[in-house]
C-alpha cells in the first residue's frame, strides 16, 4: 500500500506526463547513482543498432555512455565487422528490447550524431553499462567531458578480463604491450608498460615509454589534459619509472602514441 496521503497521490496522478515519467525514472535509478548521475526520463527500448546503442519509443537514440562494444559495419563501406559484435548486438537486446529503461546523465548529454549520451537501468534498477562489462561484452571508453562512474566500470571490465569473458578471449582486444603497439595503429587499444622518462615539448607532456621518442610508444598530453590531471591531484610527472596501462585511439606520430585527455585513460599497474 502506498505511503502517500490521499491529497499528494492526487496530486501526482495530475502531474503532466513528461514530468511523471522524470519522477518514475528517478524512482527506478538506484540509490547508490542519486550523487552521481543526473535522473531524467526514459522509455520503452524498439530498437537495438548494435551493442551500444539503442532506439526509444518516442525516437531518441541512445548511444551507451562509458562502453564501447565491437562494431558493426551499419552500412559502412568496407568496414569489417569486430569480432563478437553480433553476440554483443544480442546481449543488449535480451537485456533491453521491449523493456521501458531510465536514464542517469553524468556529463555531456548529446554527441555529433544527435545521440542521446545516458547511464542506463531497468525497472530492476539493473544496471545496463553494468551487465555489458561483466559479460565482457565491451571496453571502458569515457570522455573528459562524461566521467561519471568510470571508476565502477574500470572496476568491472577487470574483472571481466581477468575471468577471459566475451571478448577477453580474443586476441583482437588483447592488451598490447608498449613493445608491439606500433603493430595496431588506427584502432582504440589498451597499451601497457613501464614509463621510462616524463618530458615536455611545444605546450604537450609526453610519457615516454622507450628511449627513442620518434619510433617508441608515446602518451601525450597537451594543456587542458594536465590541467585536468592537476584538477585531479596527480603530477604527470609522478608516472615515471611506473606501469601503466593506457587506452585510447593508437596513431603514428613520431612512433604509435595515444593522445589522453582524462585521467581515467590511465591505469596504474604493480611492479612485477
């Protein structure tokens, strides 16, 4: 039975739609999210474009903050198709589709394409970006402007590695020592090594992870990046001598180097 008085549920029955479903939605998130996203309305889930993206009923796509799933070609000539990307396709449909979600926003709320960028739950209060990672079904893939929860879903894609889950049994998402990454340009990667020197050049800090800075991995960091990490506590020049483990899209510049943006792009790792 409700707790309600009479006059307040009277009340609510007469709220406007949208806003009664903002109330329903921010009664589904769960608790521990309230500080850490910002509640919003949801709806019912028609589609699902790939594994990271999905179409409401009232036409919003959603694209998944935080994760990235395998890709689909989506009609992109050329484009071959990751590996486990259909599996991934059908894990968030059986998670979503037909299902009415509430949506969390942690930071930006819209991308390029018009995507809505949300933290998704269902009426459960389950998770979405939660479930993806632990079946291990995606990558973390966080911006500097949509940080929220990274920490929880680092957390989570740990673990799903370490058991080999989805698709941390595929060579294609293996962890690229900083060694071989001039193997894997042009694709979003994880790169793990020990910093050897911390320098800074024309306005960039870079992390120099060999001795020969023109052909060995590089992290580079231009000015907004460090004060983001100074935002944060963190010296960029404590990382030397240190293993890390960094993710981002792998380029050639002056050697395969990754551009970091945000702190949760970085990992630190044991000495072994």
């Amino acid at each position: 039975m409700s707790r309600l008085g009479p006059a307040l549920l009277a009340l609510i029955l007469l709220l406007p739609a949208p806003l009664l479903a903002a109330l329903q939605a921010r009664a589904e998130m769960p608790a521990a999210f309230y500080n850490a996203l910002a509640p919003a309305a949801g709806g019912e889930v028609v589609n699902v474009v790939d594994g990271d993206t999905l179409t409401l009923l009232d036409g919003r796509e959603i694209r998944l903050v935080g994760i990235q799933a395998p890709k689909l070609p989506l009609g992109r000539a050329g484009f071959k198709a990751w590996p486990l990307s259909p599996e991934a396709k059908v894990f968030l449909e059986e998670l979503t589709l037909g299902k009415t979600l509430s949506l969390g926003f942690g930071g930006r709320r819209g991308d390029r394409h018009g995507r809505v960028l949300a933290h998704l739950f269902d009426v459960e209060g389950r998770w979405i970006q939660g479930e993806i990672l632990k079946a291990g079904l995606a990558r973390v893939y966080s911006f500097s402007d949509n940080r929220a929860l990274i920490a929880e879903m680092l957390a989570l894609e740990r673990e799903a590695r370490a058991a080999k889950r989805g698709i941390w049994a595929d060579p294609y998402y293996a962890v690229r020592s900083a060694e071989a990454a001039g193997r894997w340009l042009g694709g979003f990667e994880l790169v793990e090594g020990r910093v050897l020197a911390v320098g800074r050049g024309g306005g960039n800090t870079y992390l120099n992870f060999g001795e020969d800075w023109r052909n060995d991995f590089t992290v580079a960091l231009d000015n907004r990046a460090r004060r983001v990490f100074e935002e944060a506590g963190i010296d960029l020049a404590s990382y030397e001598g240190k293993r890390i483990r960094v993710r981002g899209w792998l380029k050639q510049r002056n050697g395969p180097m990754i551009s970091v943006t945000h702190p949760e792009q970085i990992e630190e790792l044991e000495d072994r």
